[in-house]
C-alpha cells in the first residue's frame, strides 16, 4: 500500500512540538512493515535543508486566488530519514525560517495545499491513501473532492485525517475563500463550521476515517474541542483513537548520543547520576536534590501559567528541598515571570528559554521527576519519553496522560497523578514526589527499573494505522 502524510512538521527537517515527533517516525515504521509511506512538507529553510542532498522531482504552478504561484517540490536523495521525503517550495511563503507564526499563516499553507494537490494529481499512479495531520493539511480532503481541478483524479483516493490538537483549527473569515481553487458551491457547507472556513472542522467532514492520538482524547473531544464538540459527536462513527508511539531507535539511553552517560534498565541509578551531576553544574543547582523538569511549549494548555507560582510554593513549602529546572518558549509573560524567578531562587530554580533538543534529552535523563500539569493533552511524548529514560511522570489525569500513566499507589503504578490544573495540586504532588524520592527508595527504583521497560515503540500503532487504511 502506498502512503503519503502530508504534515507542517516531520522531525528532523522542522518541529515544534509532538506533531514533528510523529510524523518522523511514523512513516518510518509503517515502511519496515513492508508500506510504502512517504511524507511532503513545506521547504522552510531549516538546517536540515542545507545538511543534505536533494533531486528536483517536479516543477509546477498554480493560482492562490487571481495570483499565478510556481513551485518545486524536491526530494531528499538518500532515503535517510527511513521512508521518501518531499518537500514544496512557494517563492515568498514557504521559503522562511520559521514553520508557524507569520501574519500570512493562512496563505502559506492554503499555497502548500494547492501545490501538493497539484502535484499528486500529476503522479502516473496515484496513493492508496492521503493522511492529512492537523489543520495545516485539513482543506486537502474538501479539494480533492471538490476542486474541479483535481476531483476528477483525487476524489477516489481515501483520505485519513489525524487530529494531534483540536484547539488549533486553523479557521477563517469567508473573505478568504477565493484563495480555495474553484469549487462546486453547493458544498461550500463542507468547508463551514460557525459561519467561518474551518479547515479542522472540514477535514473531520470530508475524510474516510478520523483518528486522534489517544482513548480518553478521543472521549474528551465530545465534550471539549474548542467548539467543536458537536461535530466529533456527530462524526463518531468514523473517529477512532491510536495512542502514539515514541522512535525506539532515536530515543534510546543506552545509546542516545546527546548524553553525558549512556545507561540502561540495569544502569540507570550511576547513570542517570551522572547526567543530573552534569546537568547541575551547568544551571548552578544541588544534585543531592530531587531534580523536578518540566519541557514545553509555555502556553495554557500546557498549564505553563501556573509553573512560577507553583515553583516558588513548592520551594517554600518544601524548605527549598528540591530543584527545579524548565525548558521551553512561548508566552511572552510567562517566559518573564520564569526569568525572574531564577533570580529570586538561584540554586533552586533555573530556566533555559528557547528551544534545545540536546538539553531537551539531558533533561529526561537526568531529571528524577518530569512535571506535566497540562489542561489538554491530546497525547504527550513528553511522559512516554520520560518513562523510557527512568524518569517519573508527575502528570494532570488528562488525554493521553491519563491512559499512558498509572499512579505509584496503585499496582504496579508508574509516576504521580493529580486531578486538577492548580497551584495546590502541583505542589501536593511535589510533597508526594519528595516522599517517593526521600522514604521510598526502594520503590522509587524498582519503579524506574520497570517504567524503562514498558514498551511504547511504534510498531503496533503503525499496524494499527495500516488496518485503519484498508477498512477507509
Ligand atoms: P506538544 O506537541 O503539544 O508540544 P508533545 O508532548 O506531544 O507536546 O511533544 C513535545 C515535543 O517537543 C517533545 O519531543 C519535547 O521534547 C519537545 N519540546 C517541547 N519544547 C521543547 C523545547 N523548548 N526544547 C526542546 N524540545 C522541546
Ligand atoms: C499535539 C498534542 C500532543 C501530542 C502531539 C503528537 O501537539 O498537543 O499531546 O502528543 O500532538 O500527536
């Protein structure tokens, strides 16, 4: 069967969160099940761009309303990432360094879809299947149905759509549908949702099959999905949930080479020793601590607002018994208030703002504790990622928290559960965090000797997408 995931972000060439973890490793395992998956992004102009060799694969134009656009789409030559790569470029908005963020946001990934439309159309024999990841790829599904440019080729192919994060969805004013190719208007009801374009809401309508990132996700969004609640309830029947898997090979402690010392289920306490040592020498904390992490996007969703507060009553509340240290970027204020507070709590708190995958995985190996209080969270790689490197998940009962993390008083547990997205809750789970570590020993170990060896690989999401494939 022949695959191709159309995505904003495939780790390494660009990510900014989960999605890119996802669509880098994905495909790859669906190819050693003997597929063919390949993936098209958009060519920003990333450092993966300017490591590698590249053949131009096809050349073509295009309108974006009245504008005429050409575009390129090349492909990486040596098969290095596991499965074909492809990638489009559109002179003037593809061609940044940034994936999101611009004010044109819109046009370049209206632009992206008309251009991958274009291209497939032209493909002598054509993809068994279209997987389209989040809203950025969401109007693929309505113009391979209903754009009198391509239907007539497209509108067979079987399309799947992955939900990774229903709060983004991408939707627009009607003033900008004469950026859509020609459509046939009577189902322009199909790009609709609340009077405006919503590509989110559109793909959920157009597609075969539906899929989001986890069970309780799945449940969740019947009830919370940024007003889209009604539509996966009345959608169900085609929505199902396939929890993610992390890339064993790429995420691996005994051979990972972003650490200071590699360890494994049966080395992990000198191991992950080490790694915290190095960790606080560099950000000025005491490695006899507990050394609390927390690594993400610092937005509300992520509860991101309530770390400083948070940090500093733990630290008071704990007599300064415990370290912690963020990773992340994202609200401006946010990132303030953390910078701040490293000044206020030298030698308890530190902060790195900006986005390093290096420090990034020191962090899960080095950390005892990784801290996740998010209010949404379609999935997170974050505590999978955590429980392979022996550190335990500090998570809010939520999404893809909820189905991946047990709690240590219960049997066989696996980290530290709280219910809501508070103040208090954090800091009650950082008491029982300082418990585990300080008159537990014994369990904390065994407990970070087993979380290592839970498996979470790919391999049976990637078949359980390729079954989804046959019944779309
Ligand atoms: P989301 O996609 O919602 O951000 P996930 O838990 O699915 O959340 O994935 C986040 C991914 O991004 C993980 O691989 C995490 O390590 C990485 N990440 C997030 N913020 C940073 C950062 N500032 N530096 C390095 N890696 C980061
Ligand atoms: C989204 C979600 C996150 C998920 C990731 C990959 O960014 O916020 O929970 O793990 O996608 O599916």
């Amino acid at each position: 069967m022949e695959i191709i995931h159309v995505a904003a972000e495939c780790y390494p060439v660009a990510k900014a969160g989960g999605l890119g973890d996802v669509v880098g490793a994905l495909p790859k395992y669906q190819n050693q099940l003997g597929e063919v998956a390949k993936v098209v992004m958009p060519m920003y102009r990333t450092k993966f761009l300017y490591d590698n060799e590249w053949e131009l694969v096809h050349e073509g134009g295009q309108y974006l309303g009245p504008q005429f656009f050409h575009y390129s789409v090349i492909r990486e030559k040596t098969n290095k990432l596991g499965f074909d790569l492809f990638l489009v470029d559109v002179n003037g908005l593809l061609d940044r360094e940034k994936i999101y963020g611009y004010s044109d946001d819109t046009e370049r990934f209206i632009a992206f879809q008309v251009a991958v439309c274009d291209w497939i159309n032209q493909w002598t024999s054509l993809p068994d299947v279209i997987h389209c990841h989040d809203h950025h790829t969401g109007l693929i599904p309505f113009m391979a149905r209903y754009c009198y440019a391509f239907r007539d080729r497209l509108g067979g192919i079987p399309s799947v759509l992955t939900v990774h994060n229903a709060q983004y969805q991408g939707d627009m004013d009607w003033g900008k549908s004469y950026l859509i190719p020609a459509y046939d208007e009577w189902k322009s009801g199909m790009l609709e949702w609340n009077n405006r374009i919503n590509p989110l809401a559109s793909a959920v309508k157009c597609v075969s099959k539906v899929t989001t990132v986890s069970n309780s996700y799945l449940e969740e969004m019947r009830h919370a999905a940024n007003g889209l609640e009604n539509l996966f309830e009345y959608e169900k029947g085609k929505c199902s949930g396939i929890l993610n898997g992390i890339d064993n090979q790429l995420w691996d402690p005994a051979t990972d080479p972003m650490l200071a010392k590699n360890f494994d289920a049966e080395t992990f306490e000198k191991g992950k020793r080490k790694n915290k040592k190095q960790l606080c020498e560099q950000f000025g904390l005491d490695p006899e601590k507990p050394l609390i992490t927390f690594i993400g996007r610092l937005v509300g969703e992520k509860a991101a607002d309530l770390l400083p507060e948070a940090i500093s009553q733990s630290i008071y509340q704990h007599h300064g018994h415990v370290s912690f240290l963020v990773l992340g970027s994202g609200d401006p204020e946010v990132e303030g208030r953390l910078d701040q507070l490293k000044y206020q709590f030298g030698g308890y708190f530190n902060v790195y703002i900006g986005y390093s995958e290096a420090l990034s995985h020191m962090l899960y190996a080095g950390a005892d504790f990784l801290l996740m209080p998010s209010r949404v969270e379609p999935c997170g790689l974050n505590q999978l990622y955590a429980l392979r490197y022996g550190t335990v998940p500090m998570v809010r009962s939520t999404g893809g928290l909820k189905d991946t993390v047990t709690d240590f008083g219960d049997w066989q547990g696996i980290g530290i559960r709280f219910n809501e997205a508070s103040v208090w809750d954090i800091t009650y789970s950082v008491g029982r965090a300082l418990d585990l570590y300080n008159n537990k020993k014994d369990l904390f170990n065994w407990m970070r000797g087993f979380m290592m060896k839970i498996d979470h690989s790919w391999e049976n999401a990637a078949e359980r997408y390729i079954q989804l494939y046959r019944t779309a």
